[in-house]
C-alpha cells in the first residue's frame, strides 16, 4: 500500500511506518462503509478547514 499526503500543494515525505499506520485506518475505514468492496484500487479522501 502506498500513501501519499499533500498539504496545501505540497507533499509531504512520509516514513514506512506512518504509510503503514495511515493505509491501514483509511483502508479498514472505507472498506467497511457500505457498498464498497475489498477489491478498491483507489481511495481519495480531502479534508478542508472550514473557518466558523
């Protein structure tokens, strides 16, 4: 698995352990919502910061 972060146009190098970590939460967070299936190829999340 490989993960990749980029922060405001900038990617940030991450070490195997934290590729490890991060794969693993989102991967077993998607896979398990409905509809979607252990055989996913790619999984894209954005998060913004919305100013209140």
């Amino acid at each position: 698995m490989r993960v990749k972060v980029v922060v405001d146009g900038k990617e940030i190098p991450i070490n195997e352990f934290v590729n490890q970590m991060l794969g693993g939460m989102i991967s077993g967070g998607v896979t398990a919502l409905k509809g979607v299936g252990e055989d996913w190829k790619t999984i894209e999340i954005r998060v913004e910061r919305v100013e209140e």
